[in-house]
C-alpha cells in the first residue's frame, strides 16, 4: 500500500507541470483556468501513530490559471516557458482544540521552462523531455522541482498507442525517485475510446465532434503552505494532500480553440500530512478525508 501512495504521489506531482501535456502540441500560447470545490471532508489527526483529535476539513474553493508559450525550433526538438498562479481557501476545524488557526487563503506563484526532444530508438519513436520550475507565495521561495521523462513509444497508430518509459523528479520538499510509467490509448469505434493516460484514465463515449463523456479516475495533488499557530509546531508548515477521483468528465468544445471540461464525483484521499516548511519532517497526519467533488475547467489555445 505505501509503493502505491508514493508512486500516486509523484504522479500526481508530475502532472501538475504543464511541459508534459506538449508532446505533440504546436507551437503558440495555451492558457488554462480552472476551479472548483469539495464537501466538508471528516480528518483524523494523529501525531506519531498517536491519536490527537477529530475534526472537519471544508475545502471552499481552489482556483488556478496558467498560461504557458511553446517555441518548435525544428522538427525534432520544442522549448517553452510557463507562469501559473494558484489560490486556495481551506479551513479546518477540530471537535476538541480551541485558538488554533489553521485554515485561510494561501496564493502562489509559479514559473517554469520546458524542452522535448523526439527522435527514434529501434525503429520506434523516442521522446525526451525536461522540465524545471520555481514556486513561491507570501512566505517567500517555497519549491524548486524538475521532472525528466524518457518515452519510447511501442505503438503509436490512430487505433492504437502504447508508451513505457522512466521518470525521474527533482524536488526540493521530497525525495527524488526514479520509476517506470506507462501510457495507453485503444480505439475500438468512432464513439468508443479507452484512454490510460492523464488527465483523465478513462474510458470515453464520444458523442460528435463537440462533445466527449468520459468515467474514469483522475490524481491530484494538493499542497500549500500556512502559519498553524499551534504550540509545537513550526511557524510555517507545509500541508500536502494526495488524492484520487472517480467521477465523470464531460467535455464540450466551446470553439476550435477553446474547449470547456465539468467533473464530478468522488474523491479520496491516499495521504494528508503536514510537513516542516521544507517538506521533510512530518508532524501530523490528518488520516483518509473524503467526500463529493466537483470542478470546471476551461482551455484554448492561440497559434
């Protein structure tokens, strides 16, 4: 159970930098906005395996929008940078502590430079790709983290593609793995499509050409940093959150730029802890919240 959390973990991590979303994407502007919001969500706080106490967790609203430019320098190797921004409302209640402060509004900003390079390895098409980036909000730098990814693409047809490869993180609020991945997509119609691969591993009913339904399951991850004001902590902690969803996502293209994404479902969380500012001691474990979510995104893009 602890190897699935920390690979759902790091994927989660992975598909938050926009550069791996670029493979096979021209060159122009993309920009991304999103938000969205989840139940009131039950914790269990425990502290070295200790019990500590019970509460509730209300996440009101999560916001972000990132905009990110890609340069094709030739036909084999394409550069980009990135900026987001990201806002998160969440508040935390306990059934027996008093004066603690944990919840609040908590803004970051992120910057972030990209490169994929593809070329082929025994007659199959290889792809390379790098990314590194810095975030910071009000309590200054917060993360540095970098992501390599080495894909060798078995099969790459309309009907059907298959990718197996390695990913390598570089983060300075975690350790730094290395892991297998793989990616998978199979056309079985015109409507029917299974689809093993970010955002979204699903399996898709596709309506027309402006619209998709989608059921399947979805990683995220969730992390900000806060002032707790709780005696025994540090003044400024970390709170990091792996979840998983299962929902569904129905896509609708607004216009052959712009296409709008509703989901909702379940979600789950795998792991929420606090953390040292520097993300490397754990201080609290706040146990397996969960309850209904919902989210709407909107995305275009300008060559």
């Amino acid at each position: 159970m602890k190897v699935l959390r920390f690979i759902a973990l790091y994927i989660l991590i992975i598909v938050a930098f926009p550069a791996f979303a670029q493979l096979g994407i021209p060159a122009g502007w993309k920009i991304d906005a999103a938000v969205e919001a989840a139940s009131n969500q039950d914790i269990d706080i425990t502290a070295n395996d200790i019990d500590m106490t019970k509460g509730s967790m209300h996440r009101k609203m999560k916001a972000m929008i990132n905009a990110s430019r890609t340069f094709v320098i030739d036909r084999h190797l394409s550069m980009g940078l990135s900026a987001g921004y990201r806002f998160y409302d969440f508040d935390f209640d306990f059934d027996n502590a008093s004066a603690i402060d944990m919840g609040g509004k908590y803004h970051t900003l992120r910057l972030g430079g990209n490169a994929l390079y593809n070329t082929m390895l025994w007659n199959k098409p290889l792809v390379i790709m790098g990314n590194m980036s810095i975030e910071g909000g009000k309590w200054g730098m917060e993360r540095i983290s970098g992501i390599g990814v080495a894909m060798l693409m078995l099969k790459a047809t309309r009907e059907e593609m298959l990718g197996v490869g390695l990913i390598g993180l570089i983060n300075s609020t975690s350790d730094f793995p290395i892991f297998p991945m793989a990616i998978y997509r199979k056309v079985y119609s015109p409507q029917w499509i299974l689809n093993l691969n970010h955002p979204f591993f699903s399996l898709q009913y596709v309506h027309d050409d402006k619209q998709t339904l989608m059921a399947g399951f979805a990683f995220e991850n969730e992390r900000f940093w806060l002032k707790p004001s709780l005696e025994g902590l540090p003044e400024v902690t970390l709170f990091n959150r792996s979840v998983v969803r299962t929902g569904l996502n129905y896509d609708l293209k607004l216009s052959k730029e712009c296409s709008l994404t509703a989901q909702a479902g379940w979600e789950y969380t795998m792991r929420a802890r606090m953390f040292h500012r520097n993300g490397h001691h754990e201080r609290l474990d706040f146990g397996h919240p969960n309850g209904l979510y919902a989210r709407m995104a909107v995305n275009c893009r300008i060559r």
